[in-house]
C-alpha cells in the first residue's frame, strides 16, 4: 500500500511541478522583470499539494530551468537566467510557496489568513528579488524597488485572489475524492 502512496505522491509533484513549466514561461515583458504566472502556479500547487509538496514541485521547476530547459519567464532557462537580473525573484518563488503554504495548511478554513499568508510569501519573494537585482544591474535598492515590485503589486494581488477563491475548491475537491495528501 505505501508503494501505490508513494506513487502517487511522486505523480501528483510531478504533474504540479509541469503545470508551473507550462504557465511560468508565459509572461509580459514590461522591463527587466516581467510579469509571470509562476507565483499562480506556485499557489495552486501549494493548495493542491500542501506545503512541503508544493514547494518540492517548485524546486523541480527550478532546477528543470537551471538545467537548460527554457521553463521560465520568455521560454529562457540556464544558470544565467538564476545568476541574471531576475534571479532573486526566482529563488524568492520558493521561499514564498513555503510561508503561503504554511499559511494556507495551518489556516486553510479562514479564507483571510490563507490571503494574508500569500501576501506575506509574495512579499519575501519581492525582497529577494529586490535586493538581487539592485546588485546585478548595479542600482540602488529604491530603484531596484520601483522597478521589480510597484508595477507587479496590481496584477499580484489578483493572482492571490484568483488562488484565494479557487484554491480551496480544488483542495476540497481532492479531498472529498480522498486524493489529497499533505
């Protein structure tokens, strides 16, 4: 029995970690960061996987990408797109799936602390990304701020919100089949 478990574990990883290859690599470029649904992505699988899960998926990403494998922003990967402008935020992904994701396994039924749990992943992600890229494009943290978090606050706060309310009919329905494992 835990041999199927396992399976299906590893299955389900899989499937969340290829859902985020297919919507990271779709993006709007606006400036040197563009606008990505990975954090979308990264939400549903934290709410379809729970939090350990989902953040392995993310990793799976990750590393899919920095292997060469064009699954980020603009159909790029490789270790320059993780070491380039964008990188930061990159990294930030995973450390925002595992503050969402706790948010969101330990208050699941409260709507609210799950929203402001992604808002505070979100946020530890735009410092990431906001430092790195202060750093590699050699600017300062205010500029680095203007360029690589006010124009995504907008279109961020509606991917939570998209999450917010889709989310949980997703878990509740892999629930309600008993395929939801956290």
């Amino acid at each position: 029995m835990e041999i199927k478990s396992n399976s299906y574990k590893m299955s389900i990883i899989g499937i969340m970690a290829a859902v985020t290859c297919i919507l990271g690599p779709l993006s709007i470029p606006i400036g040197v960061v563009p606008i990505s649904f990975t954090n979308l992505a990264i939400y549903f699988a934290i709410y379809t996987l729970g939090m350990k899960k989902g953040t392995l998926s993310y990793i799976i990403y990750m590393l899919l990408g920095f292997v060469g494998i064009p699954v980020f922003s603009g159909f790029t990967g490789g270790p320059s797109k993780l070491l380039g402008p964008t990188g930061g935020y990159i990294i930030g992904f995973a450390f925002m799936a595992l503050i969402a994701g706790f948010f969101i396994d330990t208050f699941f039924n409260k709507w609210y602390l799950c929203f402001v749990g992604m808002i505070l992943g979100t946020a530890v992600c735009y410092v990431f990304g906001s430092i790195w890229l202060s750093y590699q494009a050699h600017i300062p943290s205010s500029s680095a701020f203007a360029a690589g978090v006010i124009p995504f606050i907008p279109g961020d706060l509606v991917k939570i919100l998209i999450a917010t309310f889709i989310g949980p009919q997703i878990r509740n329905r892999l629930i309600k089949a008993n395929l939801f494992q956290a």
